[in-house]
C-alpha cells in the first residue's frame, strides 16, 4: 500500500528531496525522494519495481522520479503538492484510465518535442510525428489501431530520424543545435511518444500495442539524449510535468462527478 501518512510527514517536515532516492537531513533524519516518501519498501530497494502495483501503475511509478527531478527549482513544491494529492485518489480511477493516461504521457512528450526543430526544414519528420500523433489520440479515445499501423509509423520515424541525424553530422555550430532537435524530435516519434526512459520500462503494461512501443523506445532513446540542451531543459520539463498531472487530475475528476 501505498503509506500516505509516510508521506504527510516527510512533507510537513520539510524531507522529501530530489535527485536521490533517500539520504539524511542536518538534524539525523531520512529524507526521500517522492516515491520513496510514499512507499518504505521503494526507499529500502531504491527502485520503482517496489512501488505496490495494486495502488499505482508500474508506468507511474518509473515516472514519477522524473517527476520528481526534472522540473525547476520554483515549481518543485506546487509539483509535490499536487503529486501528494493525485496519490491520494489514485484507487479511484480503473485500468481504462491507466491505459488512456499511458498513451495521454506519450503524447505529451512528443508534442513537448515538436517544439523543438524546424518543421519546414525537416518535413520528413514533422509528417512522422503527425502520424504517430494521430495513433496517440486514437488510443486515448479507446481505439488502439493495429500493431502494423504502429510499424509503419516506427518505420516512417526510423527514416526521418536517420534523415536527421545526418543532417546534424553535417551541420556546425547554431545549425547543429538545430538539427539534434529533429533527431530528437524523430526519436520520440519512433517510440509512439514515449517521455524517456524514466519509465519506458514501465510503459507497456498489458496493452500489446503499447508494449509494442515501449520495446521500440530502447533503441530511439539514444538519439532524445542528443538533443538533451533543448529536451532536458527545465522550462520543457515543468511543461510536461504540468501536463501530466494535470491529465491524471482530470481522469479523477471524471469518476468523482
């Protein structure tokens, strides 16, 4: 279960901490990051796999220290705040809502990535995107389309990638910087949106279509890293991060209404 008294405290108390999984604070305490402030099993493995999976979602809890981590320093506070609360209803929302949210955390990465590059210089890979785009939100909508539509749009992300990334090897300087954008871009299109490998891991769950895109992300995740001056920066990641929460918090409201 998850231990939400666990967690009250080490909010109260001020020991919830980033960018490790638990340590100890200046008057001898355990501090722990947010995961590990919900789950003593998670602080004692150090690994999302100790996260009950009857009380949040294997996919979720591979994200949550991203979550945690990622954003900026001026947001972090209001980020565990409504972290702490989501956690709280978390029970209330079905395996339909977990599926709906797993592809909802692609595609938020994606369009986080779109941001990215040029569009008119790298055609090839806008056009990519828009098709895995639209495979994201028949999946959001319920209707998961076939596993060959999924292959035909890692195929067509692969080309657009590799198309890229030579651009990127050609280029210098600002243009450069330009290009590892696209590669980035493409990337996330090849893995059917996935956010990173934060919780590709967990992505999958039983959704055979979804699985299908988790294993695609392994091999796609490499050439996201390369673009880690625009991708990893603070301001995209409380983007995506507001939107993530913001979408579980959605779900809530939906069966509390």
């Amino acid at each position: 279960m998850l231990d939400l008294e666990r967690f009250d405290t080490f909010m109260r108390e001020g020991r919830i901490i980033r960018s490790a999984w638990t340590g100890t604070d200046a008057k001898g305490r355990e501090t722990a990051c947010l995961l590990a402030a919900l789950s003593a099993d998670v602080a004692k493995k150090e690994s999302p796999e100790a996260c009950p999976a009857s009380d949040m979602w294997p996919w979720l809890a591979h994200l949550t220290p991203w979550i945690d981590d990622a954003g900026s320093a001026d947001k972090w506070p209001g980020v565990i705040q409504r972290y702490g609360e989501i956690a709280r209803k978390l029970h209330r929302l079905d395996d339909a809502a977990g599926r709906r949210l797993n592809y909802t955390m692609r595609k938020i990465a994606l369009d986080e990535a779109a941001r990215h590059f040029d569009h008119d210089k790298f055609p090839n890979v806008a056009k990519a995107i828009a098709t895995v785009n639209q495979l994201l939100v028949r999946a959001i909508k319920n209707d998961v389309a076939p596993e060959q539509d999924w292959a035909a749009a890692r195929a067509a992300a692969a080309a657009a990638r590799a198309a890229a990334a030579a651009a990127r090897a050609a280029a210098a300087g600002a243009a450069g910087a330009v290009a590892a954008g696209a590669a980035g871009a493409a990337a996330a299109a090849g893995v059917a949106g996935a956010a990173g490998a934060a919780w590709v891991a967990g992505a999958a769950e039983a959704a055979a279509a979804a699985a299908q895109a988790a294993r695609a992300a392994e091999a796609a995740w490499a050439a996201v890293a390369e673009a880690e001056a625009e991708w990893a920066a603070a301001a995209s990641a409380d983007r995506m991060i507001d939107a993530i929460l913001t979408a579980i918090e959605d779900e809530i409201r939906a069966v509390e209404t």
